[in-house]
C-alpha cells in the first residue's frame, strides 16, 4: 500500500505543475510581438486594457479568466495582449514593458479590444475599434469573442487563409 502511496504522489509531484501551466492563459505584454504572432497563426488580437487603480480587473483575473471553457476559447482563437493603461501618478514607471500605446489608453478599465493582425479595427463603418468595457463573467466573454470572430472572418477571413 505504502508503495502504491508513494508512486502515486510521485506522479502527482510530477505532474501537477504542467497540468496548471496548460490550464493557464499565457498573456504577452508586448504589442509588436502580439502583431507578429497574430499574423503569423492568422489570429485576431484580444487585447486586455487594465490599469493599476480598477477594482474589477484583478477579480477578472482571479475569478473569471480561470475558466476552463473561457481558457480553451481564448487560447485556440485569439492571440492574448495584456497591456497597462496606467498613466501619470498611477504609473509605477514612464515606460513599462507592458504599457499601453496612446492609441489604447481608455478612460475605464477593465476593457477588451478585438483587432486584426496589423491592427484591422471589427466594424465596417468609422475608425471605432471593437472594445468593450467592463468587467464580463466568462460565457459573456465567450459569446464577445464569437462576435468578433465572425467579423473578423467576414472583414478579414481571406486575406488571412481562414475562409
């Protein structure tokens, strides 16, 4: 019994740490990069806007991005960008790694934009990007994605080979 124990917790030991990496999103935190790899596996961008002062983007964090169906979602359809709207005396630093461009500095956060490649806005009309605002519990976000993946493929699909 004591053998079967330990063989059992050895494999558990082993493991478990993988298991919580493939359960995890991996966010980039750089926009040049996340353009590159979007375009590369002929993705659009999700792009997460948070900021050092909102109240709901950790809870968003904590309790609704480790859902497991929101995980597999995001991971097969969307390269994922987190970025740091933080601007002033909010800002630990003038320039982070992870810091927004002017371009995508909001007034509230939490907010999602879904975007192309090289940075293709989701809707037909105007220059307004497809952003949403606010704090979105996971099938809200999933239901968000399936739109902006339609649009994307309807606007995009054949210059990126996904029609």
């Amino acid at each position: 019994m004591n053998k079967w124990l330990g063989r059992w917790l050895f494999l558990a030991v082993l493991f478990f740490p993988a298991a919580l990496t493939a359960t995890s999103l991996k966010w980039m935190n750089n926009l040049e990069d996340a353009k590159e790899i979007a375009l590369k596996e002929r993705k659009p961008i999700m792009l997460f806007l948070h900021s050092r002062r909102c109240f709901y983007c950790p809870k968003l964090i904590e309790e609704v991005f480790p859902d497991p169906e929101l995980q597999r979602f995001l991971r097969k359809n969307f390269v994922l960008l987190s970025l740091d709207t933080s601007t002033g005396s909010d800002s630990i630093e003038e320039e982070t790694a992870d810091q927004a461009p002017p371009r995508f500095i909001v007034s509230m956060t939490p907010a999602f934009v879904f975007m192309g490649p090289k940075e293709e806005k989701l809707y037909r009309k105007g220059n307004k990007q497809m952003i949403i605002y606010g704090f979105w519990t996971a099938p809200e976000l999933i239901r968000w994605g399936e739109e902006a993946l339609k649009r994307f493929d309807k606007l995009y699909g054949a210059t990126y080979g996904r029609n």
